[in-house]
DNA sequence: CATGAATGAGTCTTCATTCAT
DNA sequence: TATGAATGAAGACTCATTCAT
C-alpha cells in the first residue's frame, strides 16, 4: 500500500476527493476531477494511493471507524431504549456534521460497493447497525415506550433512513447545529408532527 | 427520435432498462448489461432509441407524467391539510408500487441529471413538488392540526424523504401493500413512534 | 470470453499480433501495435479479444495444442531413441516452421508468463517436454546408442536449446525446408561438426 | 553524464540493476523495482544515473569489452581452427560464468536496443562475431578439420546459440565450472552425442 | 428488426524523469 | 547523496455510438 510520509497531505487530499465523490458520484467522478480540485494532475494521485477505489475505501473505513466510536460508547451506556435511541440519533448527525461527504458517499455507494470483498466492512457494519437499533426499538416495545402495534422493522427503516438521508441536503453552515437538528428530528420521530389532540 | 413499430417492445425494453438502472446505477449501467438483459446485442438498441439518455429520460418523464396524474388530483379535491397529506403519502407509495425502478433512479440520479438542460422537467416537477407538500404543512400548522413548534423546513424534508427512501428497499413481492405502508408511514409521521403517556 | 463469430477474422488477427509479438516482444507491444498492423484502431481489438493477455495466450495455447499433437503420435509410436530423437527434432522444426512467432514468443516469455495462473499450461508442457526428451536420451544410453560419459541434462538443454533457438533466426523464405534444416542439424548432433579421425 | 564520486557504489548499483533487467527483461523492469532492490528510492538513481537506457548501456558496454579482451586475446593467439573454437568456446562459458546477468540481457534485449544509434555498438559487436566465429570454422573447413558437407553459416548458428543459451539456466553455484560445461559442449558440438559405430 | 464489426473519445493506471530540500 | 512529491506522456481497456448487411 502507497503510504505518503505526511498524514496531512493525505488527508487533505482525501478531503477533496470526498467532497468530489459526494457531489457527482463515484462512478461519474474521474480521477482527473479530483487532482483538479487537489491542484495536481491525475497521474500525481497515485504517488499517495494505490487507486481511486482505495481513495473510497479509505474515506468509508475512516468515517464508519469514527461512527462506531461514537456508537459503541452509547451502545455501553447502559441507558433505557429511548435515551439510547435518542443518543444514537444525536450521534449520528453529529457524525453527519463532521463526516457528511462520507455519509452522502457512504448513502449512494455502499450498496454497490458492498459487492466487492474489499467492502466486506460495509455489510458488517450494515449488520452491527441494525442489530443495534434494531435492538433498541425491540426493548423499547418490550419496555413499553415504544408503540407496540407498528410492524417493527418498518419503524427500524423509517428512523433510520429519516435519519441518514439528511446527509443528502445537510449543510454544515446552516443556522442548526447537529443537536439542534437532532432534538426536531427526534421529537417528530418520537412524538410525530401531528397536534395532540 | 427513434421510434419503433411497436410501442409495447419499447415499453418492455424500457422497462427493462429501468430495472437495470435502478441495480447498478445510471453510469455504472452500460449500454451492453441493457442489451444483455433484453436479449439482444448493444447496436439493436439503438433501433428503438435514440441514446442511453433518451432511456432514462423517456423513464423518468414517464413515472413523473403518472405521479402527478396522482398528484394533482389529490390536490385539486379541496381535502383539508391532514387528509391532503394522507392522500399524497398514500399516492406516493402507489407509485413506488407501480414504477419501483423509476422511483430510485429518480432518487439516486436526478440532481445529478437535472444538471442539463433536457432534464430541465426535472427541477421544475421538484420545485412543484415543493410547493405542493410545504404549502399544505404549512397550511396544515395555520388551521392547527400540525405542530407549530417545529422548523417548516425541516419537516418537509423529513416528510419528503421518509416517504421516498422507502424505494430503496421496497419489494413489491412483500407482505404489505402500498396501502398498509402508507397507512403505518403515516401513523408514525402523524402521531411518532413513541408511546403517549 | 469474448469470442467473434468468424473464427477466420479471429486467426487473422492473432496471426497478425503474433507477428507483432515475435518482433517487438510482448512487453514492448501495445496494443495499438497490433491494431495498426491489422489496419483497425486499438480499442476495436476488445471486440474480438478480451485483452492483450488473452491474445498471447491464445497464440501459445493453439501453438501448444498442435506441437503435442506432433510429439505425442511421435512417442507413441514405438520407435527406437535415436529414431524418436530425430523424429521430434524433424517435427520440431516443422513446427517452427508453421508457427515461427508463436515459437519465438514462446521462447522469450514464457517463463516471464509461466508465473501468472492463466499460464500454468507453460510449466505443465515444460515438464511433459523435459520427460519426453530426457526420458528419450537416457533410454539412448541404456540401450548404447547414445554416449555414455556426458552429463544428461547438459546432454538434454544441448539438444534442446539447438533446435528452438533456431525459432530466432528462421525465416520460412529461406533455401531451406524445414526437413532439410533438419537432417543438418540432426547430423551435427550426433554425429559431431569435426572431421572423423 | 552523471558520474557518482564512487565508482564502487556505482558497480554495485550496475550489479543489482543487472540482475534485476535479466531476471525480468529490460522493459518490464521499472526503475522503481531496481530502487528498491538497492534500497533506495526511485529518484535516487538519477544521482548515478542519466536514465534507464544508461544503464543497460554501462551494463552491456562493460560486459562487451571484457568479452573482447578475452577473444581477441585467442584469437592473437595464432591457434589452429578447432583449437580456436575450443578456446572461444571455453572463454565464453568463463563470460557467462562471470557476467550471466550482462549474458542474459544481451540475449533477450540485443536485437530490440541495437535499433537505437546509441546502441549501434552492439551491432558492430555482432559483425565482429560472426567474422571471429564463422572465420575460424571456414579456416577449420579448408583444412580439413571440420565437416565440409555441412551448411556454414548454419553450423555457425548452431555452436553460436548452443553456447550463449546456456546463459539462460546456468547458475554459478551448480557443481559445474564453466570449464567443465565447456569441456563437455565442446564434446558434443565436436563429435555429437551418438556413439560412433 | 437485429447482428457484427468498428470507431473514437475517455478512463484508470503506470512509469521514467525532474527537482527543491 | 538521498527523499518526497510531482510531472507528463503513454498504455490497456471501456463504452456509447454508428452503420452496412
């Protein structure tokens, strides 16, 4: 593996290449697109890495590394289901926050990406995942704080998804902070957007 | 424009190359996977269309024509703010039903294809579409019947995308139908997941 | 595997690129080469051949299959070993002569090829070769018709080495038949190129 | 040209590049993989070295004057024609012994440099050869020593290649001294492999 | 209607080479 | 002397598209 001496060059550049994935795609990103935007031409990319399908690799093993980070400390908390869920929600759109080329990367790509045994960490990780909010939402119902007369992975999709397709629009010099979204976004989640009646 | 004797043949082969769009991607789909699929060599296609851009193209405006049939109808039954929005969840489910392939290629590429002037078609239907759901949200927090504590906006694109993801792994051989998705989407949006107390 | 439907055009081509081969070397040839050789541009190749790879490995596999065709109906039919040594050397050189570039390639790459797994038919014929004609020589000495006080591998690569190197410097053009180049070298051989005391 | 201030560094450096050329042919060798065979990095050899092309050149070069300071020495010698050969054919077996990396490159690479200018000594080297060899082998004709009922120009070819191939396997640590392998192709090449009757 | 064959532009990647430090 | 980083030209391969049959 292509390992250049200076960490920070290599991030930079795998900044602007994921900020380039994000905005065109994988596919219809050339690796030409991306020396532009690094300033440099195609060629010179590849003294920093071996391929353009190791630039991906790299930017989703960081971010789902950082996720689960986040993740796992929540998960060990040993909070009830609906401070995990809303922990698990305020976590990701931090994550969002931080790594939204990588989420909007990781959204439109990995089902694709996934087919390749190099992104066997993909599908792994999709299975963590589910089993952790999954998990969540099944104490939850079981605990009685979650609606017991939902087909239950029909509620695991919907938050889920609710919850990641924001990286799609996400902007992160928007008047909301991650938590502030977090809280609206768990409090229609939670409480839906209907008036009490 | 290419226009075949048969309009069935077409439709079938259109059909066949929204389902090839929809696995693979737009750019990842060549013209030859399409052919393959079909039966037949990559050169015949072109005896019924013009280009791989006409096919997306004719697939889209074709889903976009039938969704708004849908659409407009129910926004011209003078249904009131929450009723209106169960009518257009509902719809939208119909539709990821009946254009499944269509709906995801809508989902994954159409900002990246809305870029050239043929897809013009494409902004313009978000922009009504825009129009139609935050008018009747915000008409909805108006007449009181949803919360006028959250951020508009934002609960648009939470509406907006929780219905549409479902694309994404929405299998029409499943148990459910349209109309029980829409109807258990809709309790969780309207009345959230968690437990009253 | 790509494979044209007329296998004329095919051989053509082949023939055309293993003349490429022979000259240049495999390394040393591109494909664009090849392609102006056979008056096409180099991405049309792809339409008959999957990839570089595949040509020379076509070329070599076909060039194999008749050699073996050759040397088998020669071991099996019985014949002393100074018989069998000259009739492999006499189809050798027949073979040398049909398939001049093939040989030449073979004597320049295989063992560079030898190392990938889609060539491991080099190691086998290598292998099948060396007990054909070794296992020829020895039965020679046990029977005294060959020398006794060589060493018989030198004895074997000697043999060997002088018939298809000839493959470098062999033009069909010549004065000589294969059969009569043959016979010459046959007699130096075994008999020797000094005068008889 | 750029010259290093130790010659010594620059021969180990013309060794390790030598034995990496011959191991995998000069084309497929890279700069790199000599680099890194001489534990260093690619750009450094450019201190030593003007280019690639340089340094086969150095290598063949350097081989080249060494082979004829041995042959002209024999063939000052005023040896007659089969002592001649003998004497060529031993001194040859001491340059592959002494140069097999130098050896191997001139005989898969010659024919393909010798068409640049700057390798026009390789050619002047091979016309000197023949002149050398085939000289030798007419004079042993005339006198009688050597068959006359045998194509010259083809028993040239045969003891030139039986004797240069063998750079192609002999490795220095076998048992044989290039003396010994010299003894016995000297055996074969002059009184053939089959027992006289 | 469909095939077989080809085009030509573009993509990823490699590699000899350069040069400031 | 050697490194790190980059250049730029070229190479293998892909693919949408064309067209004669």
């Amino acid at each position: 593996m292509t390992v250049s001496a200076s960490p920070e060059r290599r991030r930079e550049l795998l900044n602007t290449a994921a900020e380039v994935f994000a905005a065109q795609g994988y596919n219809a990103t050339t690796v030409r697109k991306i020396a532009d935007a690094a300033g440099m031409l195609a060629g010179s990319l590849y003294y920093h890495f071996d391929s353009k399908e190791s630039m991906v690799d790299e930017i989703l093993a960081t971010f789902l590394t950082e996720l689960w980070d986040g993740y796992d400390a929540v998960l060990a908390a040993g909070l009830g289901p609906r401070e995990t869920i809303e922990a698990l929600v305020t976590e990701s759109f931090r994550e969002i926050d931080r790594h939204r080329p990588a989420v909007a990367i990781y959204q439109k790509e990995s089902r694709h990406l996934a087919a390749q045994p190099r992104f066997g960490y993909l599908t792994d990780s999709q299975q963590k995942f589910e089993k952790a909010w999954l998990g969540t939402l099944e104490r939850g119902v079981t605990e009685g704080v979650f609606r017991a007369d939902l087909d239950i992975r029909l509620t695991y999709r919907f938050v889920r998804d609710t919850v990641w397709v924001a990286a799609s629009w996400y902007r992160p010099d928007g008047h909301h902070s991650p938590e502030e979204i977090a809280r609206q976004y768990l409090s229609m989640v939670l409480d839906g957007i209907a008036v009490r009646t």
